[in-house]
C-alpha cells in the first residue's frame, strides 16, 4: 500500500457485512467530516483530469454527488446527477446495473448531456463497475463522450475497470 493510499484509507472506516453479509462498506463519512481531508480529494481529483476539456461532471446518487460538485466547481464545469429511479422530475434516459448485491437502475435528465459533450465521471468506489459503466451507457446514449472516470476508492479484486472498456479510470486509493 503506498503512503497516499494509506493516507486516504486511514480517513475511511470499514464496516463488515454491510449491507447484505460478505460485503464490506467503505464509509466515506470521517473523510467528508475532516476538512482537510475533504478539500485534499476534491484538489486530487481534479487534478487528475487537470488540462482537459470538460464540459460536465456527473455524480453518481449518493455520495458521487458529494465528490462531483466540488470537482466540477474546481474545473469550471457544470454538474449533473444521476439519480437513483424516480427520484427525477423530467424527462429521463434510464439504464438498469448490477451491483455485488443486487441489481438497480440510474436515471439522468434527457436534456442533461449534448451531443459531443465532453464528460468526466466521478464517484466514491469502484467495485464492480456497475454504476459506473451504467452511468456511461446513459452519456453515451445522449451522444456525450466520456474523458474519464474518478474514483476516491477502487476495490482491486472485483475487476470493475473491467467494465469500462478502454476508459481512461483514475482512483486515489486501492484496496
């Protein structure tokens, strides 16, 4: 593990069996709660994707939300939510996912991603890549082009950059 990887991970807590027995959550929670801590992934993160043209970041329901508005305010972006189903008030694009414990679906405002946009997708975890590749699918069908994915976390041993084909993936830390 290297010394920015531990540093980070040192911010989250483990908790076991949760939500469903076999699964560990990572909760983000003492990360978000230390200052510090919270601004140095915001600055990493863009960062990562610094001199590219981005014209929207999208967060993932619920905690990308809380990672990809401070990114997109740091690189002059708009942000956009994806929302778990039903939880938008417009028109929507809709893609169903798998999860390592169950299956959802994501949706996005029609109007949210013009075509040839410039797209960057940010989320806390990167486990199976569910989420994540859903949340492509969803740019892609509005004709938006992703530049990237962010991730605070990446769970090594579930394969999820497997799912997201030939994307550049950029994570802070890896488990």
């Amino acid at each position: 593990m290297s010394a920015d990887t531990a540093w980070f991970t040192s911010h989250i807590r483990d908790i076991a069996d949760y939500p469903t027995p076999g699964v560990t959550f990572r909760d983000i929670t003492p990360l978000l709660g230390d200052g510090p801590a919270f601004a140095r992934v915001v600055r990493e993160l863009s960062e990562r994707f610094d001199g590219l043209h981005i014209d929207r970041v999208l967060g993932m329901e619920a905690r990308g939300f809380i990672l990809a508005a401070p990114v997109a305010v740091a690189l002059g972006s708009g942000f956009v939510p994806v929302r778990k189903a039903g939880k938008l008030p417009w028109a929507v694009v809709r893609e169903e996912y798998s999860l390592e414990y169950g299956n959802d679906k994501l949706e996005m405002h029609r109007d949210a991603i013009r075509p040839g946009e410039q797209v960057l997708v940010i989320d806390d975890v990167l486990a199976t890549g569910g989420t994540a590749a859903a949340t492509c699918r969803l740019v892609e069908e509005l004709g938006g082009v992703i530049v990237g994915l962010g991730f605070l976390l990446e769970i090594g041993g579930l394969n999820g950059r497997g799912r997201l084909g030939e994307h550049r993936v950029e994570s802070l830390a890896r488990y």
